[in-house]
C-alpha cells in the first residue's frame, strides 16, 4: 500500500469533506451538511473526528442570534488530503499500465 495512503481520510464522508473543504476558506456547517448529503449528526460526527484529528478547524459564531458553526481545513488537513488524492491518483495510474504476464503462456491459435 502507498505510504500516503491515509485510511482515517479514505472513509468517504471525511474524504468528501475534506474535498468540498480543499479550494474554500471558512465553509458554513449547513453547506457542508446540504453538499456531502448527510444529516446534521452524522456531519457533526465526522468533523468532531476530523477537528480531534488535527485536519478541521471548527469556528461557531452568532449572527443575529442565530448560533453559526464553520468549518475549515487545517494546514496539517490540507497537506494530508493532498497526500492521500496523489496517492488515489498514483493507485488509479497503476490500474490503467498494462501488466506484463510473464508467467501466462502465449494461447494463440493456427
């Protein structure tokens, strides 16, 4: 397995997470819940996880009254999502370069 393989990132709510959290700054809790199609909860879980991984950033504001949470990738997070996709990249390269059957006889017919 490709040592930047990170299997903490590769459960798919965190990658996806992670993925919508990459280009952006600050991202609101609710956009986050509506983009990765997920309940409030079983967010609150992964990013909890992500945040006690050192990957997330949770800021929680008022606006209005109105209790805000966002979330945003970490330095740490940004560099190890970045590591895990090349490695998804180099595992998805390896799948298309045609191997070589060195031990498969040549069945042709005459």
């Amino acid at each position: 397995m490709d040592p930047s393989f990170d299997e903490f990132l590769h459960v798919p709510a965190r990658l996806s997470i992670v993925a919508l959290l990459a280009p952006a700054g600050w991202v609101d809790f609710g956009f986050l819940r509506d983009a990765v199609e997920t309940s409030d909860s079983a967010l609150s879980k992964q990013v909890s996880a992500l945040a006690g991984a050192g990957y997330v950033a949770v800021r929680k504001t008022r606006d209005d009254g109105t209790r805000r949470t966002h979330v945003r990738l970490t330095q740490e997070g940004r560099e190890a999502f970045q590591r895990h996709a090349a490695a998804l990249e180099r595992i998805v390269e390896a799948a298309r370069t045609p191997v070589e059957r060195a031990a498969a006889p040549d069945v042709r017919t005459r």
